[in-house]
C-alpha cells in the first residue's frame, strides 16, 4: 500500500509540473515589459504616423502594425519552435481575417484622403508597410521579442474575432518595449559589449625609466575600463 501511496504521489506531482506554463525559454526571469493600453498616436507606437487620422483609421493602423509585427516573428523566431510563432501567425490570418481585410482597407482609404491623387496615395501607403516592418528590427533584443510576440500570438488565437483591435490596444506598447535589449534579471551578469575598449599610449613620452605612467605628460591613466554594466541591471 505505501508503494501505490508513494506513486499516486508521484503522479499528482508529476500532473501539476505539467500544468505549470514555462515562464521562459532563454531567461530564468525575464524583464516585465507590459505596457499601457495605446490609441495609435503616441510616438513610435505605430511605424509610421497617421497625421490627422480618425479614431477608427488609428484603430486601423494600430491592427495592421500588430500583424506585421507578428509576422516578423513568424520569419525571425523560428529558431525557438516552442515559441510557436509560425502556427499563431497562421491562425491569426485565418481567425482574423476580416477584421485584418477591414484594417488594410481604412487604411487604403486614408491615404487616398490625404495623398493629392490615387496613385501618391498608393505610394504612401506602400512606404507605410515598409516603415512598419523596418520598425521592428532588432538583434540584441530578438529573445525578448520573440517570447513577447509568442504569448500576444497565442492571445490572439482566443481572441474573438472582430475584437483583434483590443489586443492590439492592450499591448501594442509591450511589443515596443521588447524592442530593447533586456537580459537574464534573476541573476546579474556582465555585458561586454557595454565596455569601450581602453588602452593607453604607448610612446616613450608617457612613461618613465621603471616603466611608470607620466601623468603630467599624458594626463590621467583611463585604464583599466571600469565594470561592465549587466543588461540584468536595466
């Protein structure tokens, strides 16, 4: 009977650690990047701004800046499969497809508004695309973005549809936060990337007969560079 006892034990044990989400794939802890919720006119919330814009073409560009987002994702985190990026990325065209239809037409529709004919409207509508994407490159930061855009991803899927603009409102400001490098903030670490690198002249001028610096002649010593800054600091 102890044995049975000691293995239902187990079992429980082993059924609540699956139940438990990974809080990660690359940090034990990584750095809160929540936000608050955004209308679209703040700056760099969207890729590119929507001068005198409505609420509903704000809305508009807030969605279709959440996709492209997303769909950077989908191409840059592929090297995590867990992060699951491509599958939500496609669910989302699918889920979302008329809402995302609605969001590309308004926008359409602004930029003919405002360009002085059809076709300058095209143009700038094409360099709005452009700028979005352009508007999420990274390399530092690329674990942070992609864990972040891997949860917004999985949100999505249970997002009723017609209702993919709230998500976008919630936490378009914490896609753009998990644009700055941000590493481990359990444990502290050195970023040596942070650190200049220092070395002092080397002519005979600087330094005399036992091999001492000559800061009368050369200034003070600069060397060697002071401690790194860990990005865990931040």
């Amino acid at each position: 009977m102890r044995v049975l006892r000691v293995a239902a034990g187990a079992a429980l044990g082993m059924c609540a650690l699956g139940a438990t989400p990974a809080s990660a794939q690359f940090f034990l802890q990584s750095k809160p990047l929540a936000g608050q919720p955004v209308k679209g006119d703040e700056p760099g919330i969207i890729g590119s701004p929507l001068p005198e814009a409505t609420p509903d073409e704000l809305r508009a560009g807030l969605v279709w800046t959440m996709r492209a987002g997303l769909n950077v994702a989908a191409l840059q985190c592929q090297f995590e499969p867990t992060l699951n990026t491509v599958r939500n990325y496609n669910a989302l065209l699918v889920d979302h497809r008329d809402e995302l239809k609605d969001s590309f037409d308004v926008l359409t529709k602004y930029f003919v508004r405002t360009g002085k004919t059809k076709k300058a409207g095209q143009t700038a509508l094409d360099q709005f695309g452009t700028r979005i994407y352009s508007s999420y490159a990274t390399v530092g930061a690329q674990r942070g973005f992609c864990q972040t855009a891997n949860t917004i991803g999985a949100d999505a899927n249970f997002t009723p549809r017609g209702h993919f603009h709230e998500l976008a409102e919630a936490r378009m400001q914490e896609v753009r936060n998990s644009l700055v490098p941000f590493g481990e903030q359990r444990f502290p670490r050195n970023d040596w990337r942070d650190i200049a690198a220092l070395h002092p002249r080397m002519d005979a001028a600087c330094w005399n007969r036992k091999g001492e610096w000559q800061a009368k002649k050369c200034g003070p010593a600069t060397w060697p560079a002071t401690q790194a800054v860990g990005i865990a600091s931040r």
